[in-house]
C-alpha cells in the first residue's frame, strides 16, 4: 500500500505540480488549501509526511505544525516547511514550530522528492524500532506483524545460513540501514550511486522475505544479523 502525503498549500498551481510528481512517483496524496483544512485531514487520514506552505489563510503553517506536534500520535509524523521566506529569524521559527526539514522557494521538485524518501525511511525505521523496543518491554512474544508468523525464531544454523547468503557489501548496506542513512547517505559511504545502493536493498528485502526498510532494520535486529 503506497505511503500517504499530505500536500498544503493554498496555491492551487504549487499544490497541483507537487501532488502530480508525487503521485507519480508512487505516493498515495491528498491536499488541502489552508493549515485548518489539513489538521482535519491529518486526524481523519493520518498521512506518513506533510509537505506545507508557511502564508496561508485560516491558520498559517506554523500554526499548522504546532497544532499537529501536540498530538501523541503525531510527535514523530515527518513535516517539511515550504516557503519564499529565507530569512534566518524565520527558518528558525520553522524549526521551533517543530518541522523537520525547511525546504525555500524556488525548489526542485526532484530535491523535494529526495528530502521526502529520506524522511520517510527515517521514519519507518525509527517507529519500527519503537515498536520492536516496546514489545521486548512488554516482555510479550505476541507477533504484531505477518512478518513474525515467517520468522518467530532463527537458530544459530539459520542465522549462520543467512548470513553466509549475504555478500560483503549487503552486510554493510544492512548496518548502515539499521542507522537511519538514506540511500545517498550509503552511498557516499561505500563509494556507490544511490541506484545501486537500491539494488543491495532490494536484494536484501528479497532474502530476508521483508516487505519494506522498516521490516527489513526490525528482522535484522531480532534476529541478530547486525552489531
């Protein structure tokens, strides 16, 4: 199912242009003209990323953010701030206001879709982590995922077989997912474009029979193929 972005802004150009390259590159989106109609949408549809305007009528994106960070069960939610203000005072506010990225006009849209995997896949992996922390809390083996049902226990022999199925470099893009670092992040690391570091992702995804980043970082720490 495709990740859910939330596209603010009360320019219908902007919004349209962004919401069209985002779908196009795989993201379910839905929009709002103003930050009063996109707290409502983030209550009813609880989007993975919002990508908002600052200037807007009825509640501006601030206001937004802020309304949206008192939330417990959106502290963590990704928000990147777009705007034409650039002065230093007012990126500050941005990041006050709990944004997590500040992204000024003019932009790329290919630069906004990058900041937008980077985020998500931060995000995947950070909640896939809570939840794997806070079950071992629990002190409960209750699977919560599919994902356990394939593999609730590795042996020593399995874990040994799977590793030894993993090359050199699929060990090393498995430890540094388990960072957080985004594909361009690894790839600056071990010396590869971000196409190819996606390759050894995908490749791990397959071994491991994981469906997406996060469940790929939480099967690996289980099971103890990472440090």
């Amino acid at each position: 199912m495709p990740l859910t972005i939330l596209v603010v802004d009360d320019d219908l150009g902007t919004r349209l242009s962004i919401s069209d390259y985002l779908e196009l590159s795989g993201y379910s989106v839905i929009t709002a003209d103003d930050g009063q109609e996109a707290l409502a949408m983030v209550e009813e549809y609880h989007p993975d990323l919002i990508v908002t305007d600052i200037v807007m009528p009825r509640m501006n994106g601030y206001e937004l953010v802020r309304r949206v960070r008192q939330q417990p069960g959106f502290r963590l939610l990704p928000v990147i701030l777009l705007t034409a203000r650039t002065k230093t005072q007012e990126r500050i506010l941005g990041y006050q206001s709990g944004c997590d990225l500040y992204l000024p006009k003019p932009f790329e849209l290919e630069e906004l879709a990058a900041a937008i995997r980077n985020l998500l896949e931060r995000a995947q992996i950070i909640q896939s982590e809570y939840r794997f922390s806070h079950q071992d809390n629990l002190g409960t083996s209750t699977p919560t995922k599919s994902l356990d049902s394939h593999h609730s226990q590795l042996t020593d022999i399995q874990k040994s077989q799977m590793l030894s199925e993993l090359t050199p470099r699929e060990q090393e893009v498995l430890e540094l997912l388990t960072h957080g670092l985004s594909n361009a992040e690894m790839g600056q690391q071990l010396h590869l474009s971000p196409r190819t570091v996606e390759k050894y992702v995908s490749s791990l995804l397959r071994k491991t029979v994981t469906s997406n980043r996060a469940e790929l970082v939480r099967f690996a720490i289980k099971h103890g193929l990472v440090e």
